[in-house]
C-alpha cells in the first residue's frame, strides 16, 4: 500500500528553517497566481474542490471564506488552528516542524480571498519548540515580500483541550477565559473582537496551495464524491509502525491500520480522537470518509488485550476534566458518565447503569453548547453497539460477586 502525499509533498524534503529550498519546489507560485486572480475567483475554486475542513467538523472551506467575504466590514481576520489538542492527533505537528512555509502560502492565500490583514497562528502550548521555527519561517516569508498587506501574529495556548473548539479559541486570543460561545453568530459573520473570521486548521490550509496550482478539477477527482482529496491520518496504539500517513479519501482503513502499520490481532480503533468513532476489526474494512467515519484524523489501535470498559472509563475521564463547564449538559453529564464507568471497572455495576448511559448520552448530543458535550457520549454508545456483552458480562460478574457477599 502507497501513499499518496500531497498535503505531506514537502515534508521530510525541504530545510523547514531555509525558505530557498522551499521555493526552489514551486513554493509560494500558488500565492503569486492566486493574487492575479479576483479574491472571489480563489474562492471560487476552493468551494468546486469540494475541501472540507480537515480539523474533525468537516464544514465546507469555500463555503465559510465566502460568507467571510461577503460580510461587511474592512477589519476581518484569519486564525490558523494549531492548537491539535484531540487525543492522539499529531499530524499537523508533523507538518509544521517539516513545512511551515506551505502552511504560511495557504495563510497567504486565505487572507488575499476573503481580505484580511491579519492573520493569527494559534499554537498548541505543548509545541512551544516550534514557535522560532514558526517565527523564523515568518520573518523569511515577510522579507521576501510574500507577506505584503498581511500581519502574521503567533499565539501560543496554555494547553487548554477546549481551546481546539473554534469559540473558545477566539476568548483565548482575545485574553478571555476560553469558553464555548452561544451561536450564531457563527465567525465568519462576527468571530474575533466581533469581526469576520475564518478559522482553518494546519491542514485545510496546507490543501489551498495545491488547490490554487493545480485547479479544483485535479482535487475534486481524488476520493469520494463527498469527501473530496487526500486525509492526512496520525496512527499510534498497538501498532509497529506509528507515524503519519497521507491517503486519498475513501481508502479503508485496514491500508492504514495493518497495511501502513502494521497492526496484528485488532480489537478495534478509535477515528478521530477521544471523542471519535469506534471500529470493531469486524468493520476494518471500513472506507474512510466523512460520510462514515474520520473526524480529526487521529487513528488509534487496541489490540485483543485491551479492556474495553477501561479504556471508555479513562476517555470519559479525559472528556470530564477538559470540560469548560459553561453547559451542564456537559459538565455534569460527563461527571456522572465517569461515577458509572468508574464503578463498573470495579466490579460495582447495576443492570441499570447500561440504560442510564444510553439516556444521558442522548441528552448530552441533543443539548451540550459545543462539539466536546455532543461528541463525548460517541465512544459510550458506539462501544455499547459494537461491545455490548463486555458491559453485561461485566455486570453479571459485580452481581454474581455481591451475591456471594451478601450485598444487593
């Protein structure tokens, strides 16, 4: 099984600290031809791409810049989300360590289209040790004159979970405690300081180089005909070979999983981080799209040996203590979801807890205010779907054992 590298091209074959080779690739000739287009022709080719946002919600990219470009107002702005705090997820580190000037060009390119002067790189506070690679790429790109009418400014994170969600990102940049915002208004009408904003993550970005160069037409034929285009995927867990790989959309995620990594004797894989997807190695076959399963990016593996329970117990942990708490659908959701897991690790579980599980979920997907809230239940329901006699067994056991001593 092959790659196919377009978003990772020129990682691992450029110097990420000299603009020279990067330009000695064709960098920065996307940006010089989208400036002799009209901004609303970029946009254009974006939207008949088909590109969807590559951070987990898969909104489409050309539709958001539109909306953006169309919004009145001069002062708009561009954030570039490289917070990647989900689970498991650690491709766009990957690509800014190797290729911080392609991310720079899609910037570029994104400010030109919907016309905004300033640009925010948002980075995760666990990569500090990139900021002067970022920085250095920065001013390189700003002497050579690519950075004309465009301000870059790099904020770093303070290693918040909720500061991936796009609302509570924009409180953190603007000195607020980060929180989920009520919506709408949605960004790309009133976003940062109530200005029009785009927020793209690392690589959304990375893709609009190679969408302006190469036409819509080139991208929009690769993949399916919803998902459109190559996914980079972040691989760890009970694999031998964990990294980072680039395949087309709707390639199964068995060529990723044993083909790539090698995996032996899966019990299933989580997509898209701690909130994600859940894959029985029945479904490995599974193609990987948004209309079936991907999120992220984040592609985690568990092998035979791995207790289900635990590993719902712990991700639900997770989820609980990175809530903002702004919503009590969340909040307290995800507190009593971790009371219930917790006992039944220990050998504590009442029949009833399976059906207070499935409830709670339901309500936190319908009512939470942002994606961590809806999302949290995914991995309880999907595990009760594909897992469910781990459940029950685990609850005949705690009431075979509490029968023995006497206990109700």
């Amino acid at each position: 099984m092959a790659e196919t590298r377009i978003v990772l091209q020129n990682c691992e074959v450029i110097d990420p600290g000299d603009i020279a080779t990067y330009i000695e690739r064709d960098g920065f000739k996307a940006l010089d031809k989208a400036r002799k287009m009209a901004p609303e022709e970029v946009i254009s080719q974006v939207k008949a791409s088909g590109l969807m946002g590559r951070g987990g919600a898969g909104f489409p990219c050309g539709v958001k810049w539109e909306l953006a470009r169309k919004a009145p107002g001069n002062e708009k702005f561009i954030i570039c989300n490289a917070d990647e705090g989900e689970v498991g997820t650690f491709k766009d580190r990957y690509i800014i360590e190797h290729d911080p000037f392609g991310l720079i060009e899609g910037i570029a390119i994104a400010g030109y289209a919907i016309g905004a002067k300033r640009a925010y790189i948002y980075l995760r506070g666990e990569y500090h040790f990139l900021l002067d690679l970022l920085t250095g790429a920065c001013d390189q790109a700003r002497q050579k004159g690519y950075l004309e009418g465009l301000d870059i400014d790099l904020r770093e994170g303070a290693g918040s979970y909720i500061c991936g969600e796009e609302s509570a990102l924009m409180d953190s940049i603007e000195g607020k405690r980060p929180e989920a915002r009520y919506r709408p208004p949605f960004p790309p009408s009133k976003g940062l300081w109530e200005k029009p904003t785009i927020i793209n993550n690392v690589e959304t970005l990375m893709n609009i180089p190679r969408i302006v160069s190469n036409g819509a037409s080139w991208f929009a034929e690769m993949g399916t005909k919803e998902s459109t285009g190559t996914k980079v995927f972040s691989v760890s867990g009970d694999v031998q070979r964990p990294g980072v790989y680039e395949l087309v959309m709707g390639s199964r995620l068995s060529e990723v999983v044993t083909e790539l990594a090698g995996a032996k004797e899966v019990k299933m894989v989580q997509v898209g981080g701690a909130s994600g997807g859940i894959v029985p190695a029945s479904m490995i076959d599974t193609p990987l799209s948004y209309e079936t399963v991907l999120g992220s990016g984040a592609i985690t593996v568990f092998n035979k040996t791995r207790d289900v329970i635990d590993f719902v117990y712990r991700t639900m942990e997770f989820l609980s203590e990175e809530s903002c708490g702004k919503c009590a659908p969340c909040r307290e959701g995800t507190e009593v979801m971790v009371e219930i897991l917790e006992r039944l690790t220990k050998g504590e579980g009442v029949q009833e807890d399976i059906g207070v599980l499935e409830e709670l979920s339901n309500v936190m997907m319908l009512s939470s205010l942002c994606g961590l809230g809806q999302s949290a239940p995914t991995p309880v329901l999907e595990t009760l779907k594909y897992f469910r006699n781990d459940y029950e067994n685990r609850i005949k056991q705690s009431v075979f054992l509490r029968a023995l001593r006497g206990i109700k």
